[in-house]
C-alpha cells in the first residue's frame, strides 16, 4: 500500500464473534454475548441451541436488538468515511512546486486572454490547499506569486467583480494568506478601489467569507498605515464591523473578535474614535458585554476598544449616558484577565476621576465597584493601575462625605422647623 493510504483499526467490540466482520444490526442473546443477526441467525437455524463464544445453553432463542452499539458502530463508520473522503481528497489536489509553477502560469495566461476566473476555480483551490499545508508551502507560493502578476490579478478581480461572491469567496483566503506574505495592500493596489468588494463581502457573503475578508482587514489596518487611513475615512465600514457585535441567533464570537480588532486598529488614529461613537460603538460593544459569555481575548479587545473610545469627550459622554455597560466594566475588573482589569479601571478611571461625572459614578457604586477598588488596591497590580484605583477611592470617599454631610445638615434643618 502507498504511504498516505488509509489504515483503519476496528475496535475489536465492533466485531461478529462468528465473522469477525464489522457488525451491521447487532442482536444479543440470553448470555450477554452480541453477534451480528444475520449470522447468529444462520447458527441457530442450523439447529444449534447453543451461545457460540460460550458455549453455554440457551434458555431463550430470542434475539435482542443492541441500539447502543449499533449507534456507536454508526458513529465510527461515519468518521471511517469522512477520513476516507479528506484522503482522498488530498491526493486529487496534491501538487509539486513544478505544478504550482505551471498553475500559476496557466492561471495568469488564462485571465489576461479572457478576463475571467470561473474557470480558474479548481487552480485556485489546489493552491490554496498546497499554502495551507505549511508556512513554507505558503512562501513558495508567495515567491512564484510576485515573480508574476498573480496577486494583482486577483486583486484585480476583487476590485472589478466584488458582487460576484461564488468566485470571491474561493479568492479572499489565498487572496488573504498572499497578502500577508507580500506584506502591504499598497504595494498591490489603492486601498479605496479594494474598499467596494471588502464592503460588500462583509455585508453579503457567507459566515466564512465574512470571516475571511475581516482577517484581512485586520491585516491591512493593523500594518498598513497609509491602507488604514485611507480605509477609515468610509463610514460604513463603522457599521458594518459593529454589526458583528450585534447579539442574536447568527452572533459568531470569533467573528466578532476579528471586527473588533480592526476597530481597534482604526481606533488608533484618534480622528476616528468620534466616528466609532456616532456609529454606535458604544451601545453596540456594550451590549454585548454586558449580555454575551465572551471568552478572553474577545473581552480584553472589547475593553480595550471601549478605553480608547474613553479618550474623547464625545466617548465619554457616550459611556456616561450607558449605565449598564458602565456596570459591566466594573464586573470585569479582577474578573478576566490582568489586562482586561487595566482596561477596565481605565476607563473607570477616566468617566470618575477626568470627567468627574455622577452617573457614571452613580453606576459604579451600584454594582458594588467600592469593593472592587479596595480588593484592587490589596492586589499584585500594575504601579499605574493602583494609582488609578486610589484615586478612584478618593473621589468615592470625598462623594460619600459630602452626602453625609448633606444628610445631617438636612436633618438639623428639618428639626428646627418642627412645632415641638
């Protein structure tokens, strides 16, 4: 047999005690002992009133269907087939280097004389496969790749075709890896003309597309800097990565993720974090951190996002006016990660002590953030976080006075307008 032939080992329970073969409707008998029914059938027809591996006598002839073992020999039978079909399937898409030389050659040849690629799909996936296999697969994709127009061609495409998602969808993940190898959007084309079909896939395409384009978005904004300026200047590229965050029955949280990451990006440049807050990054993000089970990285980049939001006035008000994402922040703290905590008291930090706002500090006292701010000031936290924290003490300290004080000085008032 060739090396990647498929060999199978059948859990030797599987077994017909008589055949030996893999059981089809497996029956037990009086004896406890299982066989598959069409040969204990023949055993007992032939006139045996016997069990065959024990040898015991039969009380009763009757044959009881096993279900459990059935299923299980089911299950397995399913994974034999699956693994079967991936084999198989590997070896039909298995190339060399010289076959990926000559399919890029063909690919390049066959879109300049005819400006299409359905008829590309199949190279297209044997290349894709042939990356994906390893890193070093992936560069010597790379290296063939710009010792032609390969990647600006399906660029090209991107930018000319971006409705047409059957052919767009087995691109962007060769498209995506390529682009990570090569290492810049603009060495291949203008950020703006890439925009429509980015857009588009994020809107309209399937789970895995959308997946796809937002990892290489992420790319672009997280490396490219004049990409991501010239990105972040498209409103509805806002609305659309916090669409994501929406939470209902199709909410993918890796998904989310990925999108929050490139908001986080674009965040960077602070002309952008008033856009994010007139999107609704701040309700949107929120929401689902107060209401979702997010893992957490999907929760660090979340606070981390809303902290930068936290940075301009318009953020600030935004947050102020949301109590119950305030409350949520301060359920994070000590809660997730040590990150997360400095996110977290950050943006406390800046809404109570900087803006000095009351609903905000109303909202952190009501979901106990006092306890919170003095367990944090007895932890093994950053200097920078624990000075936060003091100060976020003192203000509560300071409101906490004054309140008494108000309420004693009502009381003294009160009581000398009283008739006796």
């Amino acid at each position: 047999m060739r090396k990647d032939d498929l060999y199978i080992t059948v859990p030797s329970f599987f077994r017909c005690p008589i055949t030996l073969d893999v059981m089809k409707s497996p029956v037990s008998l009086c004896t406890g002992v299982t066989y598959d029914r069409s040969s204990i059938q023949r055993w007992l027809d032939s006139g045996n009133n016997t069990c065959p591996a024990t040898m015991q006598v039969l009380q009763t002839k009757d044959l009881v269907p096993n279900y459990t073992l059935q299923r299980l020999i089911q299950i397995w039978s399913d994974s034999v087939r699956t693994q079967r079909s991936d084999t198989e399937s590997n070896r039909v898409n298995s190339v060399n280097h010289d076959q990926v030389r000559e399919l890029i050659k063909q690919f390049v040849n066959d879109f300049r004389v005819h400006s299409e690629l359905e008829m590309n799909s199949d190279r297209l996936s044997k290349l894709l496969a042939f990356s994906e296999e390893s890193a070093e697969n992936l560069r010597f994709v790379a290296s063939v790749a710009a010792e032609s127009d390969f990647l600006v061609i399906l660029t090209s495409f991107l930018v000319h075709n971006p409705k047409n998602l059957k052919v767009v969808e087995k691109i962007v993940p060769l498209w995506k890896m390529l682009l990570v190898e090569q290492g810049s959007l603009s060495k291949i084309g203008k950020a703006n003309d890439i925009y429509p079909a980015i857009i588009f896939a994020l809107r309209h395409g399937s789970s895995k597309l959308k997946m796809e384009m937002s990892k290489a978005l992420e790319f672009i904004t997280s490396t490219d800097s004049e990409a991501k300026s010239s990105l972040s200047e498209n409103s509805d590229l806002y609305s659309v990565l916090l669409s994501f965050s929406t939470i209902n029955s199709d909410w993918n949280p890796d998904l989310m993720e990925v999108s929050v990451s490139c908001l986080i990006s674009l965040a960077m440049l602070r002309k952008n974090r008033v856009k994010l807050v007139k999107a609704g990054a701040v309700k949107s993000v929120g929401k689902a951190l107060s209401t979702a089970e997010m893992g957490t990285g999907l929760t660090d980049k979340v606070l981390r996002l809303l902290e930068l939001i936290s940075t301009c006035k318009e953020g600030r008000l935004e947050l102020c006016n949301d109590g119950d994402c305030v409350q949520a922040i301060v359920k994070k703290v000590l809660k997730v990660s040590n990150e997360a905590t400095e996110h977290a008291v950050t943006i406390l930090w800046s809404l109570c002590c900087l803006f000095r706002d009351h609903r905000a500090q109303e909202s952190v006292a009501k979901s106990n953030g006092m306890a919170k701010i003095l367990l944090l000031l007895q932890s093994n936290c950053s200097p920078a976080v624990r000075q936060m924290a003091a100060d976020l003490l003192k203000v509560f300290r300071v409101n906490s006075k004054a309140v008494s004080c108000l309420s004693t000085s009502y009381d003294t008032k009160t009581t000398h307008i009283m008739p006796f």
